[in-house]
C-alpha cells in the first residue's frame, strides 16, 4: 500500500509537469513574450530558453512517473520548483501579473497562486524522497529526452527556424494600401476615451516607416503588437515610425492599446473593407517601407530586433 501511495505521489506530480508543459506549448507565442517581457536576453535566446524549460519539464515530469533515475529526479525537481518558486515571489514582488503562464494561457493563475502549487509539490516531494529507484534500460530515458526535445523544437520550430522552413512572406495590394492613405485618420487616446482626427490623415514620408495593420479583436494582432512593443522598449528604438493601423470598436481599440501597451504609439483607423483588401484578409500584417516605397510585408513572426 506504501508503495502504491508513492507511486500515485509521482504519478500526480510528474503528470502535473507534462501538463505544465504541454499547455505552455499549444500557447507557445504567448509564453515567449512573457518571458521576454522580464527583457533578460534577446528574442532569439528567448525562443530557445522558453522551449528548453518546456522541454525540461517533460523530461522531469515523464522521469517521476517512470521512476527513472530516482534520487538524480527528484533533487532536480526539488532544484527547479525552489527557483520556481523564487522566480514568482520575485514577480509578485516588483510587477503586476494576472498569469504566471505556469499552465499556459488556457489556465490562468496569478504568481501567488503558482507560488502555493509549488509549496504543495514540494510538500508532496518529500513524501516520495526515499522511494526505491527503478532498475531501467539506458533506452528509455533517452527515447523520453528525445520524444520531449522534437516535441518542443520540430513540431513547434522558433521563428527563426519557421521562417526557414514556411514562407512568412505576404502579398498585399500596394494599389490599395496607397488608395486608402487619404482615408486613415487618426486616433488619439483621451483617458478611457478614444477621438477620431478627421482632419489628420496618414502621410508616408522619405526614410523608413512600418505599419501594422490589425484587427482589434484578433488574438494574434495582439500578440504580434505586443511582442513588437517589447521589442522596442527592451532596445530603446525610436517609435515615432511605427503606425499601428486598426479597425474595430472603440472599446476593442482602447482595450487593444491597453494590452500590447501601445497607448504612446501612433494609431489609425481604416475601414475594415479596405484592410482586407490591402492585406488579402492577413491580420496581422506587417509593411515595411523605405523612402516610401514597400519594401516587404510578413507576419508578427517577421518582428525582429534586427528589423529596425
């Protein structure tokens, strides 16, 4: 019966690690950018860091409930759920978040609710800790290792990568992106209240400019512009060329502004019709141009810090 305890001890624990990780990984573009909000390496290095923590924890979880290499396990784990833990003490501690993304997006929890699962594990831990190791193959655990790590970076490949194996690159209409300058107006941000310039239109100038053009309620708009924002905050790039060109509800714009933490960037409004036709239906769409003159047009995952 102790036996059996023990067992469903690591089975509970090393299945809440797969889980952890496999939902992180169906939200991976979210999970980037959370981690690259802490702005404590680049976008490139944050791709890999976030997938090898994924990666980590699939090792970690699948090693408890096949008792693989016990005693090496369980300090491990023991390790990563202390520096877990010290990691959102420190976030409740100097900033403002409403998810941790321990479970991903799907399931939200706050770094102190995070911090009380953790205290849980590590309670839980200590009842497996003299838990008899199992007599296992050299095979198993590095199939387990393998399974973790082409789960993390092939099936869901850094967009360094993707862009090597899937074309990123989008068609736009220049006739109707030039068309429609005359009709963008601009936004301007009062309070919880937006106004719209009809007197000020969107101009192109010599020198370079980007625009991204979105949709107020399109979950990957959001992410693209919020991973766009950080980009600029984190390497202190001059915004003032960067025009966020939007359609949707005033509550939809305002809420947008709010979450990708753009509210100081120039906004305009288009006609929904016109953005679909300029981008073919993409959202978002992202257009850089020089002098101006297109030069190209991807997606959010063509935002780079070498992009400016």
């Amino acid at each position: 019966m102790k036996s059996l305890s023990k067992s469903f001890i690591r089975f509970v624990i090393g299945s809440m690690f797969i889980i952890a990780a496999f939902l992180k990984l169906i939200s991976i573009d979210a999970f980037e950018i959370y981690i690259y909000s802490f702005n404590i390496l680049n976008f490139v290095a944050t791709t890999i860091v976030s997938r090898l923590i994924i990666a980590g924890e699939m090792i970690l979880g699948s090693f408890l409930i096949f008792n693989i290499y016990h005693k090496l396990t369980w300090h491990t784990t023991f390790i990563v759920e202390i520096l877990f833990t010290a990691f959102l003490i420190f976030t409740t501690l100097s900033r403002d978040d409403a998810n941790c993304h321990c479970f991903g997006e799907l399931i939200e929890l706050s770094p102190i609710e995070s911090i009380v699962k953790n205290a849980i594990t590590i309670a839980l831990l200590f009842l497996i800790r003299n838990d008899q190791e199992r007599q296992c193959k050299t095979l198993l655990p590095i199939i387990l290792c393998l399974i973790s790590l082409i789960a993390t970076f092939v099936i869901t490949p850094m967009d360094s990568i993707y862009k090597k194996i899937f074309s990123t690159a989008k068609n736009i209409s220049t006739i109707d992106l030039y068309d429609s300058l005359n009709e963008m107006m601009k936004i301007d941000f009062e309070d919880d209240e937006i106004t719209i310039d009809s007197t000020d239109f969107f101009t192109l100038n010599d020198g370079k400019q980007m625009m991204v053009v979105v949709s107020s309620g399109c979950k990957y708009c959001r992410l693209g512009v919020k991973k766009l924002s950080l980009i600029v905050k984190n390497n202190d790039i001059n915004k003032d060329n960067i025009n966020i060109v939007i359609w949707g509800s005033n509550e939809g714009i305002i809420d947008f502004s709010e979450e990708t933490e753009t509210r100081d960037y120039r906004y305009w409004l288009i006609n929904p019709h016109r953005a679909i036709d300029i981008t073919y239906g993409h959202f978002p769409t992202i257009i850089w141009l020089e002098d101006k003159n297109v030069v190209k047009a991807g997606d959010f995952r063509d935002i780079e810090e070498k992009s400016f």
